[in-house]
C-alpha cells in the first residue's frame, strides 16, 4: 500500500491578526475547509494553542515590520506553493477624543490597520498578479464607511482601507485577481479591551448592551468564506454586516 501523503489539494492562505477574535474564527474556517495556513500575530501562544493541524504554520510577526512580514510569507510559500488568498485581518480600535488622546495611540492605528494591510498586500500582490489569480481581503469595518462617536482616528484608517481596497481592484483587475473589503459592525471580540479612556469604553459597552446579542466572530467568518469561495470570475466586492439592532 502507497503510505506517501495525499498530495496537497488546497491553495495556501496567509492570516494576519490569527490570535484572537475575528482572525482566529477565519484561521479555524479556512483549516476546515482544508487549507494550509500561515497565521500571523504577535502573541505565538495563543496561535499555537488554536491546535491547528500541522499544514499550518504559526508565525509571531508584527504586521507593521514589512520586512519580516515578507520574509514570513516567502518562508510559507516555500513550503505550501503560492498565497492564493490573504486575510488583513491584523487590527486596533483605541477609541479616544482627538484633543485628548495620546498621539502615540493614532500612531498606533495608522500603523497597524493602514500600514499592516500595505504591508500584506505589498508581500503578495507581484505573485498574484503574475499567476494572474488570488485573492486580498482586508478586514476594514463599517467605521470605513461612517463616522461614529469617539472613533475619529479609527475611522480615518478604516476609510483608508477602503480608499485602498477600492483602488487597487480597479488596478489589478485585469489580472483576475480580486479585492473584497469585509465590514463588520460590532463583533464581540477583544478589540475594545486595548482603548484606554474607561468613559469611552464604559458608553460603548452601554451602547452594545442595548443592542442585545452583537454579532460572533464565526459570523464574520462565513462572509469571508463566502466571498472567497465564489468561482475566480466573481468578486464580492463587499459584504457590511451589522447586528440587527446596531443603531448606527
Ligand atoms: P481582536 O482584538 O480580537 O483581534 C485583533 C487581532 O489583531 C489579534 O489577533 C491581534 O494579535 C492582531 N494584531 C494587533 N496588532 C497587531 C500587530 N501589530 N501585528 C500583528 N497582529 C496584530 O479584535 P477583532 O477580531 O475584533 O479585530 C479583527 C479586525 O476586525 C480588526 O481589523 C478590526 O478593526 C476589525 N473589526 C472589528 C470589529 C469588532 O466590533 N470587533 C468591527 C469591525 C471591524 P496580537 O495581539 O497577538 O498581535
């Protein structure tokens, strides 16, 4: 009896944020349905306590150092064949009024929910448009498409990534390869426990009570499977989801 491998039938897909959250349920997902994996995020433990089976590698990267990013993503390839589809996932919310809040926090936001996802993309876009196929999602939010109390800053980067988002599909277009943005409104996640101004989070936290049930990060999960898995010759350009009772 033949004891070599199944040969490996699905393509790689690369997760940025993989630890927690909304990229943990997509990093579950995407191992589902088969997938080799290069999950990525700063805290190695928690990735590695996700138990994943072994086509997945963990990977302790910052998105925000482009180099090491891209040197991960080149050491997965390696391994598992070209990124068919890249998750930007990786993201903060520190919530803040602008004449108080800590310009290290902007910083912050910038880097990781702006730059990270140039960063990613930057790492795969040249391969994906010389196959001429893949797949970039990039995890912006519904604060990318309205302003919303205490959320000035954030909402500036998440309306970057869908400038971002936008404008690359109209330029890679050609090459079949696709850009979808996915954007959540209120996912119970961690995301609120980094803002630091407890007013700030106390009057979220008030604001996401009367909704009743936020949505789940599985949720969110589908929509991406969803929009990845639609034939090459489709692009779900953009799924905004909300809770039901999300007022704003
Ligand atoms: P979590 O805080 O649970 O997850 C954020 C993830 O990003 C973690 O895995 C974290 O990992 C990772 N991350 C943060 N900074 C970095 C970094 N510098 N380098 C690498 N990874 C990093 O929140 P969510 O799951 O909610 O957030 C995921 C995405 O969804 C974000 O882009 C967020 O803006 C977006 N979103 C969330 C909504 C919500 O209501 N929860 C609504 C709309 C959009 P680690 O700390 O280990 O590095």
């Amino acid at each position: 009896m033949d004891s070599s491998p199944a040969p490996q039938t699905k393509p790689l897909v690369v997760i940025t944020g993989a630890s927690s959250g909304i990229g943990e349920a997509c990093a579950r997902s995407f191992s589902a349905a088969g997938h080799p994996l290069l999950l990525v995020a700063r805290r190695l433990d928690r990735l590695q306590a996700l138990n994943l089976p072994e086509n997945v590698i963990c990977a302790q990267v910052d998105v925000t150092d482009r180099a090491k990013l891209k040197e991960t993503i080149e050491q997965a390839v390696q391994k598992y064949g070209p990124v068919d589809c890249l998750v930007n996932n990786a993201g903060v919310m520190l919530l803040g009024k602008v004449q108080t809040q800590e310009p290290e926090e902007w910083q912050r936001m910038f880097d990781v929910n702006l730059m990270g996802v140039l960063n990613g993309t930057h790492a795969v876009l040249p391969s994906m448009i010389e196959r001429r196929g893949g797949t970039i999602i990039n995890i912006s939010s519904i604060a990318g498409r309205k302003t919303l109390p205490d959320h000035a800053v954030y909402c500036s980067t998440k309306f970057a990534v869908h400038a971002f988002t936008e404008q690359i599909r109209e330029e890679v277009a050609q090459y079949d390869v696709r850009l979808v943005n996915i954007a959540p409104g209120v996912v119970e996640t961690e995301l609120l426990s980094h803002s630091t101004d407890k007013k700030i989070v106390d009057d979220y936290k008030a604001w996401k009570s009367n909704m009743g049930q936020p949505m789940a990060s599985e949720d969110i999960a589908r929509c991406i499977m969803f929009a990845y898995e639609q034939p090459q010759r489709m692009c779900v350009r953009e799924i905004l989801v909300c809770p039901t009772r999300q007022d704003k």
